[in-house]
C-alpha cells in the first residue's frame, strides 16, 4: 500500500515510525546511476572547447606546471575562480602519484570522481522525491535522468553548469522535504544553491526562488515569523561563509582582492558595447527547444506539457481512494514549484541572444522531474478515464483492448525515450569520439619531445592531460579570428610555484580581437593534428591547406573516422544511430601526424595535381 508523505509525516510528528518508503533502495538506484555515469566518464566526448581551455588545462597548470591560458584567467579580468578548478586539482593530482599511472589516468579518474558524485546527487533527489513528493513521481524522475541522453554527457563534463547542477539536485532534495529539525533542511538547501553559485556558477542560484519563496511563506506558517527570521538569517550566514572562503582563495590566488561571481556577473550581463557573451555568437530563439528535444526527446515534451496537465488535473475529479488502496495526490503548490524551476531557466536563457548547450545543464534536473510529474499526472488522468470506460463495457474483448491501450499509455513514451536517447548517445560517440583516440602512447609515445599544432582542429584538442610531459600543444594560423589560449607562465620545476596565476599576461584582451603571437610557425612543429572533411577540404585555402594529404612532409601516425556533419544530407543520418544506415554518411578521416621533412613551401599543397590519387588513399585507409 503507497502511503501518503503529508500522512508519513504527520505519524512522524506524533511519534509513530510509519514512513514511506521509495521503490527501489538508495543502494540500488546509485548502483545503477554509477555503472551508467562510469561509463559516460570512459566514452562521452567533449563538445565544448570551453572545458578545455577554462578548466581541464589550470587544472593541468596546478598539477603539473604547464597548459593554456585563456583571457578569462588574467588578473586584467579574473572571471575564473581558482578555487574552483584547485578543489578538482588536489582531487586529481593524487592519482598520478599511484604507480603506473600518468595523467591521462588522471583526466579519466578525476571523471569517474564526477560520475560518482552525479549519481550519489541523483539518488539523494530521487529518494527525496519519492518520500515527500510521491513513490510514482521518483520512480518516472529516476527513468527520465537515468536514460536522457543529455544527462550523459552533462553527468560528467568539467563545467561550473555541471557543477551547479549536481548542488540544485542536492538543494531540491532538502528544500522538498517538510519543515523540520528547525528549519535545518532550509538551511541546507540554501547552502547547496549558495555553493552551486559561488564556487560554481552564479546564475545558477536563480533556480531556488521558487523554492525559497515557497518555504519562506511555509515556514511562517508552521514557525511563526520570528522563528523564520532565524533560518533565513542562519541561511544567509551560511551563503556568506561560502562566499568568503571563495574570495579568500581567489585573493591569495591572484594576489589581489577579487569577487569572482561578481566579476562574471558584471562581464556577463554589464560588459558594455564590444564585450560580454555576445561576441562569441548568437543562436535563434529555438535553439534549446531544439538542442532539448534531440538530448531529453519525450521527456521535454512532458516537460513542456506539465503545466498545461498539472491544470488538466486540477479539473478531473481523481478519485484519493478505491477498495483497495490509497492514491496519494502531491499538493499542488509543491507541484507548481517543482514545475516552475524549468520554465523560469527556460524562459530567461531562451531571452539571451548568446546560446550554448551547457547553459541548459543546470536545469536537466528540474527538466526531469517536470517530466515525471507530467507523466504521474497524466496516468491519474487517463486512470480515471480508463475507469469510466470500463464501468460501461460488456463484452471481454473490450476489456482486453482497454487493457492493451493502458499498458501502452504507461510503456511506450518511456520506450520510445529510451529508444531515442540511447541512438542518440551511440551517434555522438561513433561520429565524433576520433579527437579522444588520437594519443595513445602507441601513437605518441611517453618519451617523445617537442610541439603538437593544432591549425583548424584547435576547438577539438582534449587537453594537455593526452599529451607526454615533453611535448606542449602549439597553434597554426586558421581561418579563425578570435582570441585563441596562450601559455601560463611556468614556474621553478618541481615546485609547486605557479607565477602564471597572479602575472598579467600579454596579449589577452575581453573583447575576442585576435592576437598573432598566439600562433607558431609551422616549421615549429614535431606532430600535428589535421582533419578531412570532404564537404570543405576539397577547396583547400593557404590558411587551412590539408596537411594529412601532404606526404611529403608529413607521416600519417594514426586516423579514424570522423563524421562529415555539412556532408551527411539528412538530419537523422546525423543526430542519431539507425542502424544498417551508416553508408548513407559522409566521413571524413581525423589524424594525428608526425613531421618527415620539413616541405619547401606548403602552398605547393594547393597546386598538387595527385590530389585527387591522395584522397582516395586516405579513404582506403579509413
């Protein structure tokens, strides 16, 4: 019998131990979660460059005393917060120290620490749920983050979003259970939204308004307005020691008083004319409804749909009991402020002119239980509809159709999700997992020394963790013109000096205006990495000639198969795995590249007539 948590909670309080109970045991989903998120940490792809070059490289900095540096890191600006990335550094650092690892073992490892978090993260929420809320709506939460191809490459991305979006799963979870123990859940929902903005990313603490307002407004109820007064205060006390420890790093750190959230805050939304997020480009206003759909599939539309059914609902005359068991109805004020978390994070950034997918994250989990009580709803609706169709039948077929169309009702939206989120996973990792496999000690051995370039390919570099201690990931003039990484400065080797984190560097600006220093001859490179994509290297130019067809000076270490995006017609060929449709794609060959002689002129690549003998040996050997 499915036992009511506002009645659960009721026999706590006068001191009986009837409780409600999820579905499924702690131990049972994070067992589930985990083997999932470990293997998002082994496979999943980094999409975003921004992951490289804002975190996974300080953090190689700290560990190991060279990587790339952004604008984003210069005191000029600090809009980075190194508390942040050393909290992931000291994490890592320790697995390099174990024998017979190196640091690509750390990159993995410091991933597997993300998964186990995410899924410790998603249980919590889930328990929570399925306590306070209902055991229906946290078994549909648990099928939605378990099997959203989103949540798969979001659970273990090195991102401030991902990071604050395990702190909302974690501050959701306290905020939904009832005012209790003095208020010390709503403490503690406080302090998880405070620390998912503060260390993480400040936007991010929009998401607990509703919560907030509804607790505050709750808690006078139950506490009276004094007693309210503590807690927030006691709240506000805890969101402040955050923020002070926060600052006090990020001060030693850049020898100079700095308020990182704010400095993002102030770039973000005040920057001014030529500055702020715009300049790095601008999508439509379907954008996430788009990106939504093709990672979260029917679980956006329920999401979407949740209001519309949650008023629906309020409509229906849903029967609370029957002869046989008790169905618990969610009140609907917690409904409504679970629901609006979603809609407020997709209303405000669909506003925004500057869209990018990890915006999003942050919000997967709100997305996902918006979902399952979309669901939960329109089961209870259809329920009682499926009852008033039944008390009218006579014949037993009848009864075998409506029995059929029940199960479908509950089975296929959640078929069909899995369906799709799993072909979706598989089309990501087999079309464009190739710049993850380029390193290997086979193909770049431990020993080796010198530079690896990146010409047209620098968005696709996995970071310094893939490459041997001796060798440094240089850039190549490309058609790009923005501001690309340079170089921290390096400190005393072995030491754990890092002069890079407090000198102002040069050439670093705001304002996304290219600097040249930031590229190297091509004469200064040992190893490279080049891509043929046949829909835009057949028209080779003098900024991107193909490098990988030129035999002459370079050797072809290693390749694979890359999905040529422009040149794959059609829309599902590209978004997702069908299988037995593979030959209707267009590839394209990704390689790793090593010098043999240094070419007399590499604009004679243009002129080559055997182009067209290279390229088909190139596809050959793909």
């Amino acid at each position: 019998m499915e036992k009511s948590a506002a009645s659960a909670s009721r026999s706590r309080d006068k001191g009986t131990q009837i409780t409600v109970r999820p579905i499924f045991s702690k131990l049972t989903v994070f067992s589930t979660l985990l083997v999932i998120r470990l293997l998002a940490a082994r496979y999943a792809t980094i999409p975003d460059c921004d992951e490289v070059f804002n975190y996974w490289e300080p953090t190689h900095y700290l560990s190991h005393n060279n990587g790339l540096q952004t604008w984003e890191y210069s005191p000029a600006y600090a809009i980075r917060s190194w508390a942040y990335v050393g909290l992931h550094a000291i994490l890592s650092r320790w697995i390099s120290i174990l024998p017979q690892l190196t640091k690509i073992h750390e990159f993995y490892g410091l991933r597997c620490i993300f998964a186990a978090v995410c899924a410790l993260c998603e249980t919590t929420l889930y328990s929570s749920l399925s306590i306070n809320v209902g055991r229906r709506i946290g078994m549909f939460y648990l099928i939605a983050t378990m099997t959203a191809a989103g949540m798969f490459h979001a659970a273990t991305a090195f991102l401030p979003s991902t990071f604050a979006m395990y702190t909302t799963m974690l501050g959701m979870a306290a905020f939904i259970d009832r005012p209790r123990a003095g208020g010390l859940r709503t403490v503690e929902g406080i302090f998880w939204f405070a620390v998912g903005g503060i260390l993480g990313w400040p936007f991010s603490m929009a998401m607990a308004l509703p919560f907030v307002i509804k607790h505050l407004l709750q808690i006078i109820g139950t506490f009276g307005f004094r007693k309210t007064f503590g807690i927030f205060v006691k709240g506000a006390l805890v969101a402040l020691t955050v923020l002070a420890s926060v600052t006090a790093i990020d001060t030693m750190a850049y020898k100079r008083l700095e308020f990182v959230p704010l400095n993002i805050v102030l770039y973000n939304v005040f920057g001014g004319s030529g500055k702020g997020p715009d300049i790095y480009g601008t999508e439509p206003w379907w954008f996430y409804l788009a990106n939504l759909a093709l990672n979260f599939n029917v679980h956006l539309l329920l999401a979407l749909m949740s209001a519309p059914v949650l008023f629906l609902f309020s409509l229906f005359p849903i029967p609370t009991s029957n002869s046989n068991n008790k169905q618990y109805q969610p009140p609907t004020t917690t409904l409504i402020t679970l629901l609006i978390p979603f809609y407020l994070w997709l209303g405000v950034f669909t506003l925004q002119a500057h869209k990018e997918e990890r915006f999003m994250f942050v919000a997967y989990p709100a997305l996902c239980v918006s979902s399952a009580i979309a669901f939960h709803l329109t089961l209870s609706i259809w329920g009682t509809i499926s009852t008033a169709i039944s008390s009218k039948m006579k014949l037993p077929f009848q009864y075998t159709a409506l029995s059929l169309i029940n199960w479908g009702v509950l089975f296929v939206p959640m078929a069909a999700g899995l369906i799709l989120s799993l072909s979706r996973i598989v089309a990501i990792l087999t079309n464009y997992s190739a710049p993850m496999s380029m390193y290997g000690p086979q193909y770049l051995p431990e020993n080796a020394i010198g530079n690896i370039c990146f010409g047209k390919e620098w968005y696709r570099f996995p970071s310094s963790y893939f490459l041997p201690d001796g060798v440094r990931p240089k850039f190549l003039k490309s058609a790009f013109a923005g501001l690309l990484p340079g170089q921290f400065l390096e400190g005393t080797p072995g030491t754990l000096e890092r002069p890079g984190i407090w000198v102002i560097p040069e050439g670093m600006n705001d304002e996304n205006k290219e600097d040249m220093s930031k590229y190297v001859d091509i004469s200064a490179c040992d190893y490279l990495v080049d891509s043929y994509l046949p829909s835009s290297s057949s028209h080779p130019s003098a900024e991107e000639p193909n490098y990988m067809l030129d035999d002459s000076a370079w050797e072809r270490i290693h390749c694979e198969k890359f999905l040529d995006a422009a040149g794959t017609l059609l829309f599902l060929d590209r978004a997702f795995w069908i299988p037995g449709m593979t030959r209707r794609k267009t590839w394209g060959g990704y390689c790793l590249l090593k010098r043999q002689q240094e070419p007399d002129n590499i604009l004679v690549m243009l002129e080559k007539d055997s182009w067209p003998d290279d390229e088909r040996i190139l596809k050959d050997e793909l």
